[in-house]
C-alpha cells in the first residue's frame, strides 16, 4: 500500500498548490478551471440532448422535494 504524501509545511499554502503561487494566481486557475467545466458540460448537453433533458427533469425534481 502506497503511503500517502506528508501534508504541506505552510499551513498558508493549500495542499497540492505550487510552490510560490499567490492567492490571485490560485483564483485564476480555478476560475479557467469552472469555465472549461461549464464549457463540457454544455458539449454534453448539446451531443446527448435526452440525457440533459433526463437529468435536468430529475435535478428539478430534487429542489422540489429539498427542504429548507
């Protein structure tokens, strides 16, 4: 069983950021990151339309039934 890596030195600094990377920087890529997610989730809505419909129906019926 593989040991899993020690945590980072710098509490500051996220697990897995790169060294020297400032908090606008972790920003920037996390937003490049959401947009080219919302981007394929849009390819796969267009490319299996029955599927996006399926789970916008069931997505819609999970916020009927949530409580607040």
């Amino acid at each position: 069983m593989p040991e899993r890596p020690e945590p980072p030195e710098r509490p500051d600094r996220p697990y897995g950021a790169p060294e020297g990377e400032t908090e606008a920087e972790r920003r920037r890529r996390r937003a490049r990151f959401l947009r080219e997610l919302a981007e394929a989730r849009a390819l796969r809505d267009r490319v299996q339309p029955r599927r996006a419909k399926t789970a916008r129906l069931r997505h819609a019926m999970r916020m009927r039934t949530f409580r607040w």
